[in-house]
C-alpha cells in the first residue's frame, strides 16, 4: 500500500462500513479488520480505493498483534468496533454478558490503539491519528444499558489517555460520539425504543454518510490540529434532557 495507511475496526458492516468506504474514496488505503471475512469482502467491493480484508479479533491479544504486524505504516486507526449487550435490568445481566461488551468495546480499543502507538511511534514521517468510537449514551445512558454506557464512558478516558501520552510523539486522537446513525444496531428505533420517562416512542434516525464524513474530517486534519471530541446526531432524537 503506497497511499495514507488506515485501518477501521467493525469494517464489516454499519458505520464502519460507511467509514472505510468514504476513506477509500479520499485517497486513504484501508485495512479493513472485522470478525467476519465475508461482510469484509462485501465492504471491499464496495470501496473506490485500494483497501486489504484482515479478519481479526479486537477481544484476542494475538490477533490484534497480527494484524498490526503486517503493516509498515499506519496513519490512521478508526477504532470502531462494538457491541451492546440485552436491555435487560441491571440485576438480570450476566457476567459473560458484561464481560463481552466490556471485552470488544473498551479492551479492543485499547489493544488495537497500543499496537498503533507502537507503529507510529518508530515510523518516519512519524506521528499519526487515531479515532475512537464513543457514544453520547456514555453521559447520557438510556436505560437497561450499564456495560455499553460504562464501556463508553471509559473510552472517553482512553481518548484523553492517547491525547496526552502520544502529545510528545506527533500522535492525535479524537473521538466522535454518534447520535442514531441508521444502521441494523438502530433498526429497532424505527419500531419505538424505552424512554426514561418509561414510555416507548419512535426516534429519528440520520443518514450514515454524515458520520462518515465527520470522521474524514477528522482524519484530514493536519496533525498540529485535531479534533477532540465531536458530537453529530440525528437532530430531533432525545438527547439534551434525556435522563
């Protein structure tokens, strides 16, 4: 790969589809990692530039260096890949319920942000940027949602982490928090989802292409400038005063 070097996690499907397609069509190479090598080839197929399918497991911290291991360069890190968990009562979850949204949400992240400091650590040109997926949930919780919300709120703290320990290396990391995007993970939206107030109500959705182009953004900024954290949203969906 002779172009900029992103990589995106959950590139199978969703908003890291979405993601990976819009930086394959602004001149970035993408690594497209994801559990599932199918929905990695669709995502392939669908890109306009040059992209290479690398099935991984984010939760695995073998796989995560393999995946990193096959890169000479790495510009870019879109940590993406997540999970929720039964919107059950906090008292019904299980442990391995819990463990999993913790284990890809908050651990992935971390693995795959550790092997990217690595890289751009010892590179030259060096320095790089790297993108977390956060979620407005994480200060404002819907509810039944403890291990997504927790693990979110955590990546707010691991995004301040990177910012601060990678300052001195030309390392930026941001974080956008994403509002009712439409994808399969808010389809149920569209049918009504519990309020706090108790009530179900349909929620507005927005269009993908949107957060895709918030993280491009993002990612095209020089790296003496960086977004810290970006909030876009469906704009009519409950957020300020929910809770």
């Amino acid at each position: 790969m002779s172009s900029k070097i992103a990589l995106v996690t959950g590139a199978g499907s969703g908003i890291g589809r979405a993601v990976s397609i819009a930086l394959s069509s602004a001149g970035f190479a993408v690594v497209l990692a994801g559990r599932r090598r199918e929905e990695l080839e669709k995502t392939a197929t669908l890109a306009l530039g040059e992209t290479r399918v690398a099935p991984a497991d984010v939760t695995n911290p073998e796989s995560v260096k393999a995946l990193f291991s096959e890169l000479d360069r790495l510009d870019l890190l879109f940590n993406n890949a997540g999970m929720g968990a039964p919107a059950v009562p906090m008292d019904e979850l299980t442990f391995e319920q819990w463990a999993a949204v913790v284990n890809v949400n908050l651990t992935g992240s971390f693995l795959c942000a550790q092997q990217a400091i690595r890289i751009m650590k010892s590179q030259k040109p060096r320095g790089g940027r790297i993108i977390n997926n956060g979620s407005i949930s994480a200060t404002a919780p819907r509810p039944n949602s403890a291990p997504y919300t927790a693990s979110k709120h955590a990546i707010t703290g691991l995004t301040k982490s990177i910012s601060l320990d990678g300052r001195a290396f030309d390392i930026g990391c941001g974080q956008i928090d994403i509002g009712n995007a439409a994808t399969e993970m808010t389809e149920r939206m569209s049918k009504g989802v519990p309020q706090a107030n108790g009530t179900m109500i349909v929620e507005p959705r927005m269009d993908l292409k949107h957060v895709a182009d918030a993280v491009l953004y993002m990612a095209g900024l020089p790296l003496d400038a960086n977004v810290q954290f970006m909030t876009v949203m469906a704009t009519k969906m409950p957020l300020v005063g929910r809770g």
